[in-house]
C-alpha cells in the first residue's frame, strides 16, 4: 500500500495508459480522480477501478481549457482536502503528419493537448502542493519527444509538444522544488492500449516493420508496464527524484 490516502488526479483516465496507472495506484490504496473528456468510457473506468474497493471520483474535464481545470482540483481540494499527486496522462497525435500536411488547427489541437493541458494542470495544483509543503507530479511525454520528430505515431506537431512535456518537466521541478514537490516525466515507446493500436496499425507496413525491428526487446509495451513507473514516482521510493525523465521504449534508443 505504497500510496495509502493519497489522492491522485488522473487525466486522459478513461483508457490505456491512463486507466492502467490509475488502477494502479487504486491497487495501492490511492483515491482516484479520473478526468477524462469521453463521459461514456469514464464512467466505465471509473466501475472497473472501485470494484478494487478503491474510492474513485470521475470528472467530465477539457484539460485544455483552464477555467475546467481550475474547476475540477477546486472541487477535488474541497472533497478530500488535498491533492497529492497528478498524472498528466492526457495526449494523442493525428498521425504521421510532417511539416507540410499539417495544418494550423491540428498544430493549435495537439500542443494544446500534449503541452497547454499539462501546464494548466500542473499550474493549477501547485498551490494545494505547496500549502501540504509536498507532491508528485508525473507528465506522460513520449519518445517521439526525444528521438524522431515527424515519422513517428503521433506527427511533427505531436513530436514537438512532447519535447515541451520534456522541458516544463525539468521547468516545474527546478521552481517546486524546494515546496517538497517532485516532477517526473515517463517517455514510453510503443504501448499496446486502445490508441496504441489504432496508431500502430494507421501507419504504412514498412514502417511498422521498423519500428518492432528497431526495438531490440522486440514487442510493445503493456499499460501496466507504464503503470508500474508511475507508482514508483508516486510514492516514497522516488523521494530524490526530481526533474527526470524515464524512458521506457523496449531499448528502441539503443538501436
């Protein structure tokens, strides 16, 4: 029970990656507060996770707008008096898309997605944080944010905003620092969830080739592999890790 009473906001909670950390830290006597944007698979997730005798709130939010945000940990502070860690899990891509195919309403949707919901998120729960003198923050980033930029699941816009998931990480871990709060970034390769799939199987058969060719452990990763480095970072094992990124892609970046 490494994260008992803590209270954790989960975003993008509903499916994948999200679900799975949120299940996670359920298993490991957190309470949850699942934010997501799709209400049906929400209230879904949120039925899964409190079968585990988990307490679990869902909250219908746009990560993107900041009065929801705002709304949303306000709510969360005033119901459980706290907010211990966040997950900003919240993403996705439109694809293979470079530099020319894409346009300026899907460059504004993906960084604002990818980059503007996590500064509104972390923003937001900084002071609630600071006010407990501690905190976990864990951005989900990608390895598209630190190797390849435009041939990858997500696109070139997707690419550069998860390199900005990168630098507000080492950003918001150097100014919170010294309120007890910690801020992490995990990088996953290729994982097998919902969207994982769509994206892998989206993109031209060569290419999909590559990619399991390129990973020397020669398979994608499971949600709960990523789950299982987000409780880590969540909990007192990493009460001196700050500001780090951790990659987990299968060895892809040894290729």
């Amino acid at each position: 029970m490494k994260l008992a009473e803590r209270v954790v906001i989960v975003t993008g909670g509903a499916l994948g990656i999200g679900k799975a950390i949120a299940t996670a830290c359920a298993r490991e006597g957190a309470r949850i507060v699942l934010c997501d944007i799709a209400a049906p698979t929400l209230a879904a997730a949120e039925v899964e996770i409190r079968a585990f005798g988990a307490s679990v709130w869902s909250w219908r939010v746009d990560v993107t707008d900041g009065a929801q945000v705002a709304a949303m940990v306000k709510d969360v502070v005033k119901t459980w008096g706290r907010v211990d860690i966040l997950v900003n899990n919240a993403g996705g891509g439109i694809g293979p898309k470079g530099l020319t195919e894409t346009h300026d309403d899907e460059w504004d949707a993906v960084v604002n997605l990818n980059l503007k919901g996590q500064f509104l998120c972390c923003r937001e729960v900084a002071a609630p944080m600071r006010r407990q003198e501690w905190g976990r923050i864990i951005n989900i980033a990608s390895n598209a944010g630190r190797y390849r930029s435009n041939t990858g699941f997500g696109g070139l816009a997707y690419s550069a905003a998860k390199g900005g998931v990168l630098q507000l990480t080492r950003s918001v871990a150097h100014e919170l620092g010294s309120a007890g709060i910690t801020v992490n970034a995990i990088a996953p390769g290729s994982v097998l969830s919902e969207r994982g799939w769509r994206e892998f199987e989206a993109l031209p058969v060569e290419l999909r080739e590559r990619v399991l060719a390129d990973t020397p452990l020669g398979r994608f990763a499971r949600a709960e592999e990523i789950a299982s480095i987000a409780v880590f970072l969540a909990s007192e094992d990493a009460s001196y890790v700050t500001g780090a990124t951790i990659v987990a892609n299968g060895g892809w970046c040894a290729a």
